[in-house]
C-alpha cells in the first residue's frame, strides 16, 4: 500500500518537475560512472589482482592483504606519522588562514589589502615539485634557512636529515603555501556578516577586540565547522607527492606515511591488490572520522554536513 | 505529450549509456583473457600468428604502436621519437610505419603499471621487463606478451644468429622455462660494462703535490688536504639519493661488500649489507662524515645541488658516470677555471698495491630498454621484422652510428662521426646530437658498440675511464640475471622492499651518527627477523636454475 503510494508520488513529482531531473541527470551520471562504478575494483583489495586474469577471475584471497598490512613491521610507525602529520597540520594549518581572513579584515587600506592577498595566495599556484624544490635548496647546511641560524648564532645542519625538523618543515611550507588561498573563503564568509551587529556592538561599548570575539566569529562559524568536518574526513589521506619529494631514508622513522609507503611498494612493485587494500581500510577510517566529527558538530553548534 | 517521449528517449540513451559503460571494464578483461589461453601453449601462439598474418598481410601500411620513455637527451629538442632522424630512417628501412608513444618524464614505471591494469597495450613495449612483477614469464602467463621462441626462429635471421654465436647472452635473455620474452638491449663489448666510478679534481692533486689515491688511507690524505688547503665544504660528494650510484659505492666494494645481492667465492648468493664488511664501511662513512670529509647533506643531494659543488669547487671527488657527470661538469667548469680536470680514480683497496676486488659492472644483458611484443598486437611478422633490423648488420651501424653520410662516414673502416654529433651547427651537446640519430648513447633493442663510447669521451681522463675503473674482478662478484618463479616472486618482493627499507634508513642513521654502531648486530638480527634467510633461499634457488638453463 505504502510502496504504490511511493511510486505514484514519485511520478507525479517527475511529472511536475522533469525539468528538473533532466538537469540532475548528467550529474547523476557523472557519480555513477566515475565514482560508484569504480567502487567494483575496490574488491581487489580481497584478491589476488593481476591485470592478465581480470578483476572477476583472480583469486580470492580473503583478508591476506589487510594482514600483510596490520602485522608489517612499519604498520604503527606508518599510522603514527600519518596521524601526526595530519594532526599538526590541522592543528596548525586550519587556523592559519582564518587568522588571516580576521587580520585582511580589519585593514582598512584597500591597495594594500589586495597587495597582500595577492601575494599570500601566489604559492597556491606554484607546482609542488618547484616548492618542493625550493624548500631542499634553502634547507641545505649552506641554504638559506642555516644562513638565518647563523646570524642568530646558531650552527649549520643539514635540516632535511634531521628527522625532529621533518614535521616542522612539512607543516610550515604547507602553511606558506596554502593560507593565501584557504583565506579566501573566510573573507567571503566575513563580507556576509551584517554591519548593523558591529553597529550595535560598538554602541554597546565593544572595542575591535571584543567585536571579533562576539560578532565576527560567530558570524563566520558556519562556515569554520563545516570546513573543520570536511578536514576532518581526509584526516587520514594525506597525500604521497610532497612526501616522496621531501623525504630521505634518514627521515623515514617521522617522515614515511602510508601513503609514501604505499607508492613504494604498491605503485613501484606493481602489486596493485595490496596497495587496494591499504587504500580502502585508509577510506574505511576517514568515513568513520567524518561520521564522529560531524555527529559531533551536530550536538555541539548545530551545523553539520547532514 | 511529444516532450514526454523525448525525455524517456534520453533517459533511456543515458541508462545505457551507463550500463553499457558498466561492462565495458568486463568485456576489456574477458578479451584480454582470451589473449591469455591462446598463449598458454607456444604452438597455439604460433598459430595464431599464422592466421593474424594471412589476415593483415605484412607492411600493410598499419602503423604499429610503440611504447617507450624517452631519453632527456631526445627530449630536450624532439617531443617524440618519430620525428628524429633515427626515428626516421628506421621506419625508412624496414618499410614499417611505427606510431611512438612516450610517458611524461620519470613516469615511466608508473605509466607502465597503469597500462597493464588497464590492459590496452601498444603492440611493442619497451621496458625493463625482469622488473615485471612476477618476473617475465609471470608477463606471459598473464596474457600481456607473446612468448618470441617461435616467432625469432621463423622471423628474426639476425637476432637468431647472434645468440647462436653468443649462448652467454642467449642463456641472459631467457626465462628458467626456456621462453624468449623480449628484443634485448646487449652491451657489446665487457668495456661498456663498467661505466661508474670515482673521479676527483686532477688540478688539485698537482697543486698539493699528491697522487691519485688507491687506498682508503690515501683518500683520507687526499680528501683532508681538499677540505684544509683547497677550502672544500665537501670534498667528496655525490647524488646519494640516486639508486644507482648508491649501490656503486667504491668505498664499500673495498671491504669486499656492497649495498645488493653479489656472488661469493662460495658460488652463493649473499646479501652486502649484512656482512661484517658492511660494519667496516659504516665506520669509515660514519668517521669521514663526522670529520666533514663527506658532504654533509648527503642523504638530500639532488644533480643539480652536486653538479654547482663540483664545479664551483665547494666539493672536489664524486662518484659517478665518465659521460654524463665527468664530461659534462669538466665542459661546464673550464669555461670559469681553465685549470679545473678530473681524473679516474681505481677502486680503492684497503692495502697499497692490492689488486682491486669488486667494482661496479653491468650484466652484457642489463635490463633496460628491451623490447616485447604485447598481445595487442595484431601484425606479429611486422612487430618482428622491425625489431630483427637492429641485429643486422646494417641496423647494427643505425643504430650505433646514424646516417652515413649524414652522422657518420667510414674512415678506413672506422665509422667516424661527422661534425653535425661532435660540432653540432645548432649547438647541441654531443649527448644531445647523438641521440636524435642513433640510440647507441643510451640504450634500445640493439646490440650498442664499443666505437661509440670510443668517440662520445671527448676528454683524455674519460677514454682512460674503462680501463682504470675496469681493473677489478667484478664481474666474478655481480649476481646474472636471475629470476624468482611466478610463485616466489611476490614473497621475495614482499621481504626485500621491508628489507631495503629498513637497510636504507638505517645505513643513513649510522653514516650520520644518530643510531650507534654498536647496533650493528641488532639491525643485523632486525634484517634476519625481515625474511632475509627465506629472500636468500629464493635467489640461490634462482641461481641455481639460471645455471641450469
């Protein structure tokens, strides 16, 4: 009885709106095709893959893949690093650029303004092998950043071998690189807030301090938290590139994350079903991040994803 | 009501789309499949190609796809290999028309994975096929390469007189099974096999009065007074992130181990980096790095941040090619400092007049640049003929000299090249002019000449290169080219990447002093707890079978 009502809803909906569908049609199939149909090879990741045989006649192999993965001897390095490495930089790299959306905000010279966010979010749009570049050039015993210790009185070290730097050096240039172009959104965010609020705020009595504290941050946290949720869903997928260029096997005990570690054995060595499997149980985490975070978000501010 | 129907025609055209999409992948993998039981045997392969033959007729005038990386010296003034002269002729002689396909730079492993899982493979692939996961025969098992046995005995006159003539490099070029898989690339001659090496500044050593150095205590000399009088911040440095010239460690060699597999004088396979010698090198790096005699960015050096060292004299030894990194930074210093020379340097021993034991060596068969005919391809005769070319003699001269006439002309007998390799008008470096004619500078499904290298070394101190850094008994201690079964191979894989990792990082630590090398014997026990004994078993099983072949 419910299920006819259904269908007969449905078709009167599809009647009135098939305009509608016809335009959601070619995103829908943009999903299906290039994100749920390959979603079939992900069942490699329980076989043993070779390209010859094909995805539906290799093997089975059960949970060998994920076991070779949990019981490796690099498996609790290889899963510290990355959690550090995404921690720090959350810690560090989310709110670098609303630091500098509320700063941008408050300069009320408008040349200088855009100078400086021109200029913060170049980096964005250097390649990351030339940044990559940059940073072993300046990191060298006679590189920049030792010229710099040096005047401070410091002693000349190659920085890139040091593995206590690594993480410092990893973050750092990703917040040089990024927070131009991650403020953008915020300003945007910070353009909507209604000017009557800091009127009423400036009436109360309010100086520039406490009108960032009660006006401009609540009226930005939508935003915040839902880019904070989105952050904390990729927690885990941190990608190889900068890694691969920056690291060195004296860096590898806090440099090596599973995604390096996957490029070396999986991409180089070809063994496509382990790589699979590494992929899938790094998603599996993130949904499950994505799902803590966001339930948590919901309880805590009412803004969530879903 | 018209509209309505429009509407259910797209959606129902999307719906197939989208299903038919669907099987796509399937239907892709089914063929490939299909591929695959018809190799299984030989004989089917053959019939098979009897039948593709009858069908298409050979210099039909079909392109054949050809899939390689190309060389940096090609790229730097041609974005494909079809548009150099050599790309040219080859196509010209053999009356084959070859369409070629290049990964972006440094891709190409990459590029050749995706291929594979993709499964669209040009008709000729070129690659280092023993790195086939699995090894090659696991290539032909999975239905991607033809087996070549019947296809060189019935098509390739050249290539099967040259491995009748030459059963070393016939036995290299096989499987255990016996299955040819590839058009291999063939050092012609031992003197192209050993091409790294030690060089240091030869204007220096005059300077101080010193000689060239032989033994380790005579590079501590020599390496102490560059760092005291001649002002190096690194005296010896080198690319040592660079896979190649790691495992060529001379310094290491001298304590008669190194940084791979190497044969011992038991007729075993053994494993460098958990011997004792291994330990000994690690003090003396570990002692050299703390004196600063090595560079101390050792572990990040890029060429370029070495090639500005040597040149502007903040270093003054390296390790590396007489060609690529000798000639080049020789030409690129003298313009600045017309004193600046490097000389060769032996092998270092640890006692004076000892003759030295290993050194760096290729196999005759170094696998790279080897050519396999994929599954895909459809005119196998063709494929065939235009590989067998090289092996000929008049390929041979192709492929190794260029154009007569045009690269090169025969001076009493000697094929010299002309003025457009070694002046070239537009000012390219002879590496670059090279290879827009031949391919013998690097490498390709050829047999490369000895009277290439013999002009490409324009400086003294290279042409001596061979000999000096060739007086060792190395090719006694290099490992052939053995391959684990299908079976094995993805244990062993397994095994040696943890293995390689944890050598890696931890030959660092103890060469830079953050882990002490009282440890020895526990990173030793560490390797051993990583699989070592069972990845040994493999490569002696290995041995063991290519020396049955």
């Amino acid at each position: 009885m419910k299920k006819q009502s259904f269908s007969q809803r449905a078709k009167k909906d599809f009647r009135r709106n098939r305009a509608l569908y016809l335009l959601v049609l070619p995103v829908l199939a943009f999903y299906i095709i290039f994100h749920y149909k390959p979603m079939y090879g992900a069942i490699i990741a329980f076989k043993d893959y070779s390209p010859g045989t094909g995805i539906a006649a290799s093997p089975w192999v059960g949970l060998a893949n994920f076991t070779r993965f949990f019981s490796g001897p690099y498996f609790a390095r290889l899963i510290r690093n990355t959690l550090l490495l995404s921690l720090y930089s959350l810690l560090f790299g989310f709110p670098a650029p609303i630091i500098l959306a509320l700063l941008l905000n408050e300069v009320r010279n408008k040349k200088f303004k855009s100078v400086t966010q021109t200029i913060t979010y170049l980096p964005h749009f250097i390649s990351m092998i030339v940044v990559t570049g940059m940073i072993s050039n300046f990191c060298l015993s006679n590189g920049l950043f030792n010229d710099i210790i040096v005047l401070f009185g410091g002693e000349r070290s190659p920085l890139l071998q040091n593995p206590n730097l690594y993480r410092t050096i990893y973050v750092a240039s990703s917040i040089w690189q990024e927070v131009g172009w991650g403020s953008i959104i915020y300003l945007s965010a910070l353009s909507g807030v209604d000017a009557q609020l800091y009127e009423a705020a400036s009436i109360d009595g309010a100086g520039k301090w406490k009108q960032m504290l009660n006006v401009t941050l609540p009226g930005i946290s939508p935003t915040i938290i839902t880019m904070l949720i989105l952050k904390m869903g990729s927690l885990m997928s941190l990608g190889y590139e900068k890694t691969i260029l920056l690291y060195n096997a004296s860096t590898y005990e806090t440099a090596d994350i599973i995604s390096s570690y996957t490029y070396r054995v999986g991409l180089l060595d070809q063994d496509w079903s382990y790589s699979t499997a590494i992929g899938l149980f790094n998603s599996v985490i993130n949904c499950v991040l994505l799902v803590i975070s966001n339930r948590l978000s919901k309880k805590l501010s009412d803004t969530s994803l879903w | 009501m018209r509209k309505k129907n429009v509407l259910a025609v797209i959606l129902s055209a999307a719906l197939a789309a989208a299903t038919l999409a669907g099987c796509g992948g399937t239907d892709n993998k089914d063929g490939l499949q299909t591929g695959n039981s018809q190799t299984g045997s030989s004989q089917a392969g053959s019939s098979q190609t009897d039948s593709t033959q009858a069908e298409t007729g050979s210099q039909s005038g079909t392109a054949l796809t050809y899939w390689c990386e190309l060389n940096q010296n090609v790229s730097a003034n041609y974005s494909n290999l079809g548009e150099t002269p050599f790309g040219k002729e080859w196509q010209k002689e053999t009356g084959i028309t070859v369409e070629f396909q290049h990964p972006p730079a440094n891709q190409g492993s990459e590029q050749f994975s995706l291929m594979l899982a993709d499964g669209e493979l040009p008709d000729l692939l070129e690659y280092a096929w023993m790195n086939y996961p699995g090894g090659p025969e696991k290539a032909i098992k999975d239905g991607n390469i033809y087996e070549l046995t019947d296809i060189i005995n019935q098509y390739c006159p050249n290539l099967r007189k040259y491995l009748d003539e030459n059963p070393d490099i016939d036995r290299m070029i096989k499987t255990d099974e016996g299955h040819y898989y590839c058009f291999p690339f063939i050092r012609g001659d031992d003197r192209l096999c050993n091409t790294i090496g030690l060089m240091l500044r030869q204007d220096w050593l005059e300077e101080l009065d010193m000689e060239v150095p032989t033994t380790i205590d005579e590079w501590h000399d020599v390496l102490v007074a560059f760092r005291d009088k001649k002002g190096a911040t690194a005296p010896l440095s080198w690319e040592y992130t660079m896979g190649s010239l790691t495992s060529a460690n001379p310094f290491a060699y001298a304590y008669g181990t190194c940084r791979e597999f190497y044969l011992g004088d038991d007729g075993k396979i053994h494993f460098g980096p958990a011997e004792d010698g291994y330990k000994q090198y690690l003090e003396l790096f570990h002692q050299w790095y703390g004196e600063k005699l090595i560079d101390q960015d050792l572990a990040s050096l890029q060429l370029d941040q070495v090639s500005a060292k040597i040149t502007s004299g903040q270093a003054g030894a390296s390790i590396g090619w007489a060609g690529s990194r000798m000639g080049t930074w020789v030409n690129a210093a003298v313009q600045t400092n017309p004193d600046f020379m490097l000389v060769c340097a032996p092998y270092p021993t640890i006692n004076k007049g000892d003759q030295p034991q290993m050194g760096q060596i290729d196999n005759r068969y170094p696998n790279q640049g080897s050519v396999a005919i994929t599954t895909s391809c459809k005119d196998i005769e063709a494929a065939a003929k235009l590989m067998d070319f090289a092996y000929g003699e008049e390929g041979h001269m192709m492929f190794n000299f260029g154009i007569e006439g045009e690269s090169y002309n025969m001076i009493d007998g000697y094929p010299t090249y002309t003025d457009v390799i070694l002046n070239n008008p537009d000012g390219w470096s002879v590496a670059q002019s090279l290879s827009a004619y031949i391919r013998g500078n690097y490498n390709g499904p050829f047999v490369q000449d000895i009277r290439y290298l013999e002009q490409y070394y324009t400086i003294d101190t290279q042409k001596e290169s061979n000999l000096i850094w060739g007086a060792t008994n190395a090719a006694k201690y290099k490992v052939p080219p053995v391959t684990p079964t299908t079976e094995e191979s993805k244990e062993y894989s397994t095994i040696m990447n943890e293995i390689n990792t944890y050598r890696d990082e931890m030959t660092l630590k103890f060469i830079l002093g953050d882990e002490s090398l009282d440890k020895f014997d526990e990173y030793v026990k560490t390797l051993n707890e990583l699989g070592l004994e069972r990845a040994l078993e493999i490569q002696n099983a290995a041995l063991d079978r290519y020396n049955a072949r």
